[in-house]
C-alpha cells in the first residue's frame, strides 16, 4: 500500500483531550509509523503534547482491548471469554430495556471520567435512552464544571484568556492585542496539564512582551519566570483575591465606565431584604424579572432590561450612595447599590491582614495589584486546583470581579466570552444548551440533585455525582 499521511485530530487520532489539535499521522502498510503536528493547523501550528505523540503506542499496546469480552467466572477473579460484537451488543441492549421497563430510564447513570472525546457520544446514548443522569465520576465534579458554573452565574457565561486563538492569523491579526500582564492562577501546564496547548500559548505571549503574576505554593517554571511570584498557602485562594480587589478599589485602579456600563454595580439593593430590588415592586407595569438603578440627575429609579442586557433609558446611574424609593403599596424602602455593598465586603481584606492568611509578603500583593491594574489589557488563567478550593463559587466571584473591575473582560488581550459554534456542543456542558436533548421537559426534572441544586435545573445538563455515589 505504500506510505500515506492521514491529516486528523487528537479527537479521532487516539489519546482524547479537549482542544483537537491538527496531527498528521503516517500510515505505512496499515500500520501508523509516525505522529506529528500539523504545522498548517491554527490551533496548535505543528505542536503536541507528549499523550498526542504517543498515539501508535497506544494502538498497537499488547493490552489494548481489540474484542468485546463477557466475564464467565465470579466477579474479581479475570475470567473471561471473547465474544462477537454482535453478542455484545444484544446483552447491552437485553439488560438495558430491561431496567427501563421496570424501573425507569431514569434508574440508569452514565458515567465517565473527565470526558474529553467519549464525552458526547455517552451523553447521545444517556438522553436517547431517556435519562438526564449523566455523571462525570468525579466527587464534587471538582473539574472544571465548578468554574464554569459560577461564571454562568455570575457572569453569565465562561470565558477564557484572549491568545488569538480564534484567529486564523494568531498574533498577526491586527485586531489582537498582546496582554501587558497575565496571572497564572494555580496551573504548572508544563508539567500537569497539556490540554489546549495552553502552556504553549502562554510561552508565545511572554515572547511576545507579556509579564506574568504566578500564585502558586512551588516555585514552578512559569513562578520562576515571573515578574512576581505568589506562594500562596493553599486553600487560601478566596483571601489573596479579595486583597487584590482591595488595592484596586483602595487606589483607583478600575475602570469605572466599564463598571458601571457592564456591571450590576449601580442596581440597588433592598437593605430590609439584602436583595436586589426589582422593578415590579416600585415602578407600576414593570417586569419582575428587571432591575433598579437610580438616575441621580432626574431623581428618579431607571430600569435595568434583563433581556435587552441595557437601561431602558439613556442615564448614567448613580453608583455608590442611599436611596430612599416608595414602593407601589404605598410604603418606603431604604437602598443602597451593590458598589456600596461591594466596597464593604472587600474593605476588611486589607494587604496585611491577606498577608497573616495567604502567608504571601504584604508587598507582593500590593505590587502584584498595582501591575495587573496598570497593565492593560491585562488576562488570568486558572487551573483545576480552583475547582478543589471548598469555597470555588465565592472564589471563582472574586477572580471574575478582578477581570470585570479593571475592564479587561471581553476584550483583545483580556478574558474573552468563549462560546462553541451556533451554541452547538452534543454533551452536558455547563451553560451550553446542547444540540442532544430530552424530549420532555418533565424527564429533565429527574436528574439526581436537581431538586436540590438550583444550577442543575437551568445550565449543568448532568447528575450530582456526590448524590449518585
């Protein structure tokens, strides 16, 4: 047959990963001879990780599993028998419809690991089955999914440092813009994570002019490359975030048209209820769904449009301040916005009282504080020690105030909105709606710990998995 080259992704290449990377594999007589990058692909230009290189290893491993085997013997003792696929096959789909007929599609759990390529086929199986119960087998779903589901919450979507990744030019394209500064939040890519080429992106920018700011308890590659180095205690994430919110807020490193025109901070705050005030309750015909801010020049509460995502009139809202409005029953209500409630929060996290926490030298993060409010546009990259921190959706609120504070979310160079194509992703990714669905609304309502957990009703298509072990 002689010698071909298959040009492919890590996808469908071998090893799974979430980026699919281009890979040129070489084919000789049916057998794979050689692996290597795609140096015409936009995503990874001609670079794998060590798992991608690996591929033929794989494939032709002794042990690889080549034929479906059925256990003949007592559970434990590795006696088993070749079967056909066809076999295989009607014993799945035998057991299967047996437990739906009896128990309900509901009473079956798909269950994988991180995901990566099995991913969407499981999730196609799962809800053409009939169950919502698709579980990532990992307690506290402490990977990724704990990120995204705080920033859908409180951002509304996820997103991700800006390397000109979407460009077919990459740096060349003369719409990006290089980060002045980037922090690298809890994440040795060199040596732990080679998903997405990352660590390669991060290296192109630092030749590219970018400084970075390392939190991290070692002394890792990147920590010994950057202009500050953060040896956090670990577990004290939350404390190091709300100290470098401090010194932006304390001295005037935001960007305040960017807070007040893309942020909730203007919308008011019931001080009775400490909660958002909504504009069904003091303006007559509103919706229940918007919000409340107050135009300082007319005197009067202006609303927030929760579709339109804008003031339904143009203003510039009162930020910080109380607010005394009369309701539509007649009574008063005492408010403040939620910049005055924000600012509080953060006043006590002062850079020595951080530093007796975070064991991080006071200076370091004023210093650290100062650059990333400075540098602009200004990114952060976070890794999965973020979604092990027991308080990840507190944390995960603060680091997503950092980007939004200093206006560098969305923006070239910054953290940008990350979405798939037409919203189109086939498996349970948070925030994303999916195009493999359930046919009815009420088969959605049986996923285990959606009862319990509001975010897996509305945007985390899968199971608790704590609640299904």
């Amino acid at each position: 047959m002689g010698e071909r080259i298959v040009r492919t992704t890590v996808w469908s290449a071998g090893p799974g990963c979430h980026g699919g990377c281009g890979v040129l594999v070489h084919v000789r007589d049916g057998k794979i001879v050689k692996i290597e990058g795609d140096r015409d692909h936009p995503w990874n230009q001609g670079r794998l990780c060590a798992r991608a290189l690996s591929v033929r290893r794989y494939v032709e491993h002794e042990k690889r599993l080549r034929r479906p085997l059925r256990r003949v013997g007592q559970r434990g003792k590795g006696e088993w028998e070749q079967v056909s696929w066809e076999e295989a096959f009607d014993l799945v789909e035998e057991r299967l419809k047996h437990i739906r007929d009896r128990f309900g599609p509901e009473s079956v759990v798909f269950a994988m690991g991180t995901g990566r390529d099995i991913a969407p086929w499981l999730c196609m199986l799962a809800y053409a089955f009939g169950s919502p119960n698709v579980v990532f087998a990992l307690s506290g779903i402490a990977c990724y999914s704990p990120r995204i589901a705080a920033l859908d919450t409180v951002q509304g979507d996820y997103c991700v440092f800006d390397a000109a990744q979407w460009f077919p030019k990459r740096y060349d394209d003369p719409e990006y813009r290089v980060p002045k500064c980037m922090i690298v939040w809890g994440y040795n890519i060199h040596a732990t994570c080679p998903d997405n080429l990352f660590g390669h992106w991060i290296v192109d920018l630092m030749k590219r002019g970018t400084e970075l700011i390392t939190v991290d308890p070692r002394f890792t590659w990147f920590a010994s490359r950057s202009r500050k180095w953060l040896p956090i205690r670990p577990g004290t994430d939350s404390a190091l975030a709300m100290g470098l919110l401090h010194v932006l807020l304390q001295e005037g490193l935001f960007d305040e048209g960017f807070v007040r025109k893309w942020t909730n901070a203007p919308h008011l705050v019931r001080l009775d209820e400490r909660r958002l005030l909504r504009a069904s309750e003091v303006i007559e015909g509103a919706s229940v769904e918007n919000f409340v801010a107050f135009d300082e020049k007319r005197r009067k509460p202006l609303v927030w449009d929760v579709r339109e995502q804008r003031f339904q009139e143009d203003i510039e809202p009162k930020l910080s301040g109380f607010i005394r409005l009369r309701t539509k029953d007649g009574s008063e209500v005492e408010c403040r916005t939620v910049w005055d409630l924000f600012r509080e929060e953060v006043e006590e996290y002062t850079p020595s009282h951080v530093s007796t926490i975070t064991w991080v030298p006071e200076k370091d993060i004023v210093e650290a504080a100062r650059i990333f409010g400075k540098e602009r546009p200004a990114s952060i990259h976070w890794g999965v020690p973020i979604d092990m921190t027991p308080n990840v959706t507190p944390l995960c609120h603060a680091i997503a105030c950092l980007w939004a504070l200093t206006g560098n979310l969305d923006v070239p160079g910054g953290n940008v909105i990350a979405r798939y194509a037409f919203d189109a992703v086939a498996y349970a990714l948070p925030g994303a709606q999916g195009v493999i669905r359930l046919r009815r609304k009420e088969d959605d309502e049986k996923r285990i710990g959606a009862e319990k957990y509001g975010p897996l009703r509305h945007f985390i298509w899968r199971a608790h998995t704590d609640m299904t072990l």
